[in-house]
C-alpha cells in the first residue's frame, strides 16, 4: 500500500439534463478527517453519499468540499388557473344578453391578467434522481482524482523519508564508531578523573572515588541509544515500506528519534559526538516535519 500526503486538489465537472455541475475538493493537513462541505440549495440529499464515499477514501485531512451548479437553458411551461379562468367564463354568461355572446377566443383569455401564468417548468422527481445520480457519480470520480494525487506527493514523501532515515543512520554510525567510546579512551578520561579527585585531598574517600568512577564510566557508555537508534531506524523503514495511514506511527518514531539525540548530546564527552548528535536533531526535525504532511 502506498503513502498518501494530506495535501491535494481536484477539480471534475459535467453536464445533467439542463444542469451543469463541477465538484472542487481541497485537501490539507488534519489530526482526523474533518470534512467541510458546501452544497447548493436543493442539493442536501447529497450530503450522506458525499460523507460516507469521502470517509471510505481517506482517513486523515482537513477536506473543503463545494458543488457549484447552473442551468444552461430555462424551460418555460403555461400554467393555467382555473379559477380566475372560471370566473371569466362565468361572468361571460351572466352577460350574455347585454354583450355579444360570441365564443371566447385564446388571445382575448391571454390578454386577461391572472388567467395564464409562464414559469420555469419543474423538474420531475425521475429527473431530479437522475441528476443527482449523476453529480454523486462526479463527486466519487473527483475524490479518485484527490486521492490520486495524494498517492502521487506520498510518493514522493516517501523517497524524502527514505533519504532521512538513511542520514539518521549514518549518523547513528559515526557516533558508534567515534574514537571517544573505544575503551582506551574512556579509561584515559576515568584516570585523569581520578586525579583529579586526588589532587588537594587530605585522604582519599574511596567510596567517593567509586561513585565518580561509576558515574563517568555510565556517562561515556552510549550503546542503549545507538541500539535504539537502530532499531527506530528499521522501524521506520518497515513502515514506509508498509505504507498506508501511517502518519502518526512515524511521528511517534520521530519523538522518539529526538529523545535518543537528546540523550547523545547531553552524554557526550566528545566534540566529534556532540556534533554528530547535534546534525541528528537537525534531520529528525525535518523528518518530523515531513511526516506531518502524511495521512
């Protein structure tokens, strides 16, 4: 399964009968998938498809979703009322013998105000299911074009990810192999320790002299961070690899890349550690912010 970013546009649009329609989606970065959705009026019953097709295609991001919608050409239907068109024709015998009874013609009732009313004729029920039919189908078609293109920029994240992990692990390596951690040099540093302590003293406390042995040996030994740096190394390689909505399982890796840095620097007893472990907080923070942009 491939990553997906959070971040993407798409834009479809078609023809119903006389109503044309275009669907827009805005994708950004979301802690879920928070869906904002703009409809025209008349156009609610849509509302449930759109949630739930939305909802079955991804699983994280902030979406803005508008349908925008016109008529391309007015039907105009005569509607006749029947009452104002009865009293005429009432009114018409009861003056029959005071007027010419001949028969009403059409564009005499026409001339009547009241009696024939034009209006932009109603859609049917038949048709407006049909419509609605169709822009759902448009609706689904542009959210396989966001979700296209979020595959696409995940794609691409990943590559970035993969370059970041990789520098993470060389860096992890350097500190590994720092000649500051061989035993020589941490014995070195233990010994001038000593002398140190001695220097000045009345009478050697040798519990003292035990406890500030302990103490430096425990600040030089650095293995736990680097073997945690591995394996939060392999972890976040075997997810990317999985892909999916693994966004905040990587951001998770990411806190915990940076508590092992942190570590490293404040442990350090070399220049050459304390840089590298500086350098690995710059790239995990640019990894975290990369992975901000995943589902």
């Amino acid at each position: 399964m491939t990553l997906q970013s959070m971040t993407g546009f798409a834009r479809v649009e078609g023809t119903s009968g006389r109503t044309r329609w275009a669907w827009e989606l805005r994708s950004v970065n979301g802690k879920g998938l928070d869906l904002r959705l703009r409809l025209p009026p008349g156009f609610e019953a849509l509302e449930a498809d759109v949630r739930r097709v939305a909802g079955e295609a991804f699983a994280r991001g902030n979406l803005q979703v508008g349908l925008a919608t016109s008529v391309s050409e007015a039907q105009v239907e005569a509607v006749v009322n029947q009452g104002a068109l009865a009293a005429v024709l009432a009114l018409r015998d009861q003056l029959a013998g005071i007027v010419d009874p001949a028969p009403v013609k059409l564009d005499t009732l026409l001339s009547v105000r009241g009696i024939v009313d034009f209006r932009e004729a109603e859609e049917s029920e038949t048709e407006r299911t049909a419509r609605n039919e169709d822009i759902a189908a448009g609706f689904a078609e542009a959210v396989r074009c966001l979700a296209d293109m979020r595959r696409s920029e995940g794609a691409a994240l990943a590559a970035v990810l993969l370059g970041q992990v990789a520098r993470i692990e060389a860096l992890t390596q350097t500190v590994e192999a720092d000649p500051s951690r061989s035993v020589a040099a941490i014995a070195e540093r233990l010994s001038a320790q000593v002398t140190m302590l001695m220097q000045g003293a009345t009478a050697l406390d040798r519990d003292r002299l035990h406890q500030e042995a302990a103490l430096i040996a425990t600040k030089a030994d650095l293995r736990e961070e680097i073997d945690r740096l591995k394996a939060h190394v392999a972890a976040a390689r075997a997810l990317i690899a999985e892909g999916g909505p693994i966004g905040r399982k990587l951001d998770f890796l990411a806190q915990e890349f940076n508590r092992e840095s942190n570590t490293i620097c404040s442990k350090s007893n070399a220049a050459a550690v304390t840089a590298a472990g500086i350098e690995l907080k710059v790239v995990i923070d640019q990894f975290r912010e990369q992975v901000q942009n995943l589902e």
